[in-house]
C-alpha cells in the first residue's frame, strides 16, 4: 500500500539545469532567505549584530523578504509577537548572538505565553567555538540555547549550510503546530558568511500536524453535555488561535450555554450575545455563575490565575476541558482532559451531540449575573474609569486591533472591553512591561492599511520610547495612548493596599508630547473630556501619532480576597 510519505516528487528538466548551475555570490545567509521565502515569508523583524551580518545582507538582496528593523531587541521580539498574532502566520525574527540572544528573552516568554508563532533565528560565535569551550569569541556564551529552551517549544541547531534548509522548515513546522509558540534556531557566523554551491531552495510545505481528539473522549464529553441541564463555557484563547468563534457559537446556540470569554480568549464570542457573559472572570459573581453549572465546558485555556479568580473557582459540576498544550490539561482542575486543537474539538462535538436539553432560562440568568457585576461596580466610585475605557472604544475602529500593557486602564480592558471585530492583545502571558507598543507595530507591519492602538501606562512606555523611531522610519498606522500617572499605577495600589505605603513607584518621566515631536511623530495632550475626539482623529489620521492623557485612574475593588 503506498502512502503520502513514499511519494517523491522528481525534478523537472528545468529544476534540474537550476540546481545543478546555482547563481554565485550566495552564502548560508541566502539559504536562510530561500527558505523562508519559499515557506511563504514576505516580512521579517529583526536588529542586526556582527555575527548576523551574511543573514542582514541576503535579506537587503531579497526581492521577496521586508525586514521591519526595530531598536531594542525585546521590542523586535514583540513586534514579532504583534504580528504572528493578528496574522496566525509564522513572524520571523532576526537576532545576533550573545547580548541580542539574551535581549529577547522577556517577548520570547510572553510569546510562549500567549502561543505567537515566532521564529527566532538567532547566530552563534563560530562552528570552531560551540561546545562550551572559553574561547574568548565576541558575545560568546558557554550554552546560547540552555537561556531559551524553558521559554521556546523547539530549539534547532545549524552546523553546516546544507543544515540550513530542513532546521528551518522544521522549526516552522513546530511553531505552526497546535499550541502556536515561539522556536528557536541557531546558525554560527562562519556558516552565514560562508560561500555556498548548494542550489536555491526549492518552496516547500512545513505546514502543521492536525491534533485531532480521541473519539471516545468526544463522544463521553457530548453525553455530558447533551444531558446538561445548566451547562456553561469558558472560552480561552485557544479557540481565537484555531479560529474557532463559528464553531463556539454554534454549539453555545445548540446547547443554550452561556459563555464567558477569559482575557486571552476575548473576541472568541460576540460581546452583545444573548448567552455571553464576557469577560469578567475576576468578579465573584461571575465565579460564582460557574461553580453553579452541572457541565463547565473549558475550550483553549488551562483555567490558570486570572481564569480562575486567582484559584477562588471551585467548580462543583463536571468539568470538560479542551487543550492542545497537553501539560495544562487538568493541571489546574480534575476534568475529561481532551488533548486537541480547538476548532477540531468543537467540530467533532457539534457532529456528536444530538438532541440536547436547552435551558430556556439561560439568557436570563445570563443578564442577571451581568447586572450584579454593573451593580457591584456602580457602587465604587468609578465613573470616571469607565468614562474613560468608553471613550477608547468609541474612538476606535470596528476592526481596528487594540494592543495593551499592563497598565491600569489595561486591566480594565481585561474585564470590560468589547473588541468587537477587531483582535484585542495583552501581555498579560507574561506580565512583562513594554509590550503594547511594539506589538502594535508588528501588527501594523502585517497591514499598513489599518489603523492600529496601543495603550500603555508611563512606566510602561519607558520601555518602548525608541520605538518612536521605528514607526516613523516605516511610517506604520499606530496611535499610542499613553495614560499619564506618574508612576507604576498598577503597582502603586497593590502596595497601599498591601502595606499602606509605597517605594520606587512614583517616576520622574519625560514630556511626552514633546518627545514624539521630536521623532517627527504628531503628539497630542488630552483630557478625559476631549480623548474620544482626540484619539479618533489620530486614529483616522495616516502613519504614527500619539495622545497623552494624564491621569490617575482607579482599579476596581477585587473579589477574590
């Protein structure tokens, strides 16, 4: 019996005359854009260093490949992020080694974090140096790939250019392959700069393997849920990465099964829908709607931290979870574990189910739960926080992607933000600051034509203050909403609450506005009355811009104390 992988494509008389008489002048760095750019690469991000130097240049000779240079190699590496999250294609990103290497670590763990495809290909010191030896190489390390194998899904070693080609293709294949995450490549100096006579890369397919789940795992979890008489769904980024919203409404509609969205799984369910209970996982009553189920449905998430009400969510029905990282299966929570892309899960679910219960009260309660939690809020204070979040999704574009740090207004978009058709991203992965602007940018770079918003805190905006050079040298469409406190807001309330004072907080920053004006990027102060009109103009105004707003916002009172 023959079978896919015993078929071998012959070569055309054509392909053959190619192969057999290469173009000259090519090196290891020109494998490497072959490669890419016959898996279907067209931008690449990345920050050039001395061990680099051949990849940099076989990119400047590819009519196929745009490199987004940036300034900071974090801040590539988040861009990188940005873009393989709006795109769910591969982000290639370029780095050097040693202090470039070491430099990425922090977006490499937010993208492991929130499962972005990224591609690191990164150099080394010279094939003569690997193997831990001290030889005193610039930005030698005794074990380059030992800083990045507890962040990345794969590393893939290089040692020769004929290496190059599957390394590549393998590392994209494992990026692509449910969970989505960042891999690593590592490719020495002398193998990039080295002349080569091998032929130009053919295109090839390194698509992902599908992760398909059992069958008698599907069919126990569409018993339980067909025979469900309060079932409910939690939605996690999962379904967003598999593209799966059709199918998750479907079978909510099916079951009549509210769905909450977790903060990483917002805009996997419509908002307004009747059955949907958004994003308020933090809020008691919200837990609380959960634990009272007879069938929670957990689809793309592993119930971690925030999605669990800071471990507060004490389910009492059965819990049915859906995850293709298999090491977050039931690690949080006892379930019928079903280790599987989501968009899979659900289709074998919506083929399986027949007849169900409905549950005629279920938009009821639904509008019930999501009045108490308006109800709790009303009675603290926060008029002005939630004039202000209001404000920003007026201003912003239907489809427009919205990019957040972790900053206090940030937080509140965790919970309360609606992001309708565009995609809504945080690095609340990781946690790191920094994230939102050069995100931003990336996701700018995979499509120039939309506008794109980050917001950020002013100590979060310290991190990506160079980046103001990167969107005005590639002009890319991305208003910056930078809410001035003076300090760590964020931090500056867990501390009064936790100890009754602060330390290291309050922060002496620069005049914003007339920072961007001086990287030639239109700058405006505004006020909470004046940011919707504000922010839409420098929204709907072509290339980068950015609108300050100082003030000292609130976070709303937890619940899970």
């Amino acid at each position: 019996m023959a079978h896919d992988h015993d078929l071998v494509l012959r070569p055309t008389e054509a392909q053959t005359a190619a192969a057999l008489a290469p173009p000259p002048g090519r090196t290891g760095g020109d494998l490497v854009v072959e490669t890419l750019s016959g898996l279907g690469a067209r931008t690449v991000f990345g920050l050039p260093g001395q061990h680099a130097l051949a990849l940099f240049d076989a990119v400047r000779r590819s009519p196929e490949l745009h490199c987004v240079g940036l300034r900071v190699e974090n801040n590539t590496a988040f861009a990188a992020d940005g873009y393989g999250r709006v795109t769910g294609e591969v982000a290639p990103l370029l780095l050097s080694t040693g202090p470039g290497a070491l430099t990425s670590l922090a977006a490499l763990q937010e993208a492991a974090a929130a499962s972005a495809p990224v591609l690191a290909i990164c150099s080394q010191v010279p094939v003569a140096g690997l193997g831990g030896g001290r030889h005193g190489y610039l930005h030698e390390l005794r074990d380059q790939q030992a800083s990045v194998r507890d962040i990345v899904k794969s590393v893939h070693t290089v040692r020769t250019a004929s290496q190059i080609p599957s390394a590549i293709a393998a590392a994209w294949e494992s990026a692509l392959t449910a969970p989505h995450g960042p891999v690593w490549v590592e490719i020495p100096q002398d193998v990039l700069a080295a002349e080569t006579t091998l032929p130009v890369v053919a295109p090839m397919d390194a698509g992902p393997h599908e992760l398909a789940p059992r069958p008698e795992l599907t069919a126990v979890a569409a018993h339980l849920l067909g025979g469900a008489e309060r079932p409910v769904i939690v939605a996690g980024g999962g379904v967003v990465r598999s593209d799966a919203s059709g199918k998750l409404r479907a079978l909510a509609e099916l079951l009549d099964a509210p769905v909450a969205t977790t903060f990483g799984g917002k805009g996997a369910f419509p908002w307004e829908h009747p059955l949907s209970l958004q994003s308020w996982m933090e809020d008691r009553h919200l837990t609380e709607f959960l634990e009272d189920a007879d069938v929670v449905l957990v689809v793309g998430s592993g119930l971690g931290e925030l999605s669990s009400n800071y471990g507060t969510f004490a389910p009492r029905g059965r819990v049915i979870q859906i995850e293709a990282d298999a090491g977050k299966l039931e690690a949080n929570y006892p379930a019928l574990g079903i280790h599987a892309d989501a968009r899979l899960a659900l289709t074998a679910l919506l083929e399986t189910i027949d007849a169900p219960r409905r549950d005629p009260s279920a938009a009821g309660r639904v509008r019930d739960v999501l009045s108490r939690v308006a109800a709790r809020l009303d009675a603290q204070d926060l008029d002005q926080e939630r004039a202000i979040l209001a404000a920003v999704r007026a201003a912003l574009p239907d489809d427009s992607p919205s990019f957040w740090d972790m900053t206090i207004l940030g937080y509140w978009a965790w919970s309360a933000f609606d992001p309708r058709a565009g995609a809504f991203h945080t690095a609340q992965g990781a946690g790191g600051l920094g994230y939102a602007y050069p995100a931003a940018l990336g996701a700018a770079a995979a499509d120039p034509s939309t506008p794109v918003l980050a917001v950020s805190g002013d100590g979060g905006a310290m991190y990506s203050l160079a980046e103001l050079a990167t969107a005005r040298q590639h002009d890319l469409p991305v208003t910056w909403l930078i809410v001035d406190d003076g300090g760590y807001g964020v931090l500056r309330e867990y501390m009064n609450d936790a100890f009754g004072a602060t330390t290291h907080t309050e922060l002496s920053r620069p005049d914003f506005t007339a920072l961007a004006e001086s990287f030639g990027v239109p700058a405006t102060r505004t006020t909470p009355a004046s940011l919707r009109a504000d922010l839409a103009k420098a929204l709907a105004t072509p290339g980068p811009s950015v609108v300050v707003l100082p003030a000292v916002l609130k976070l709303f009172a937890p619940t899970h104390l």
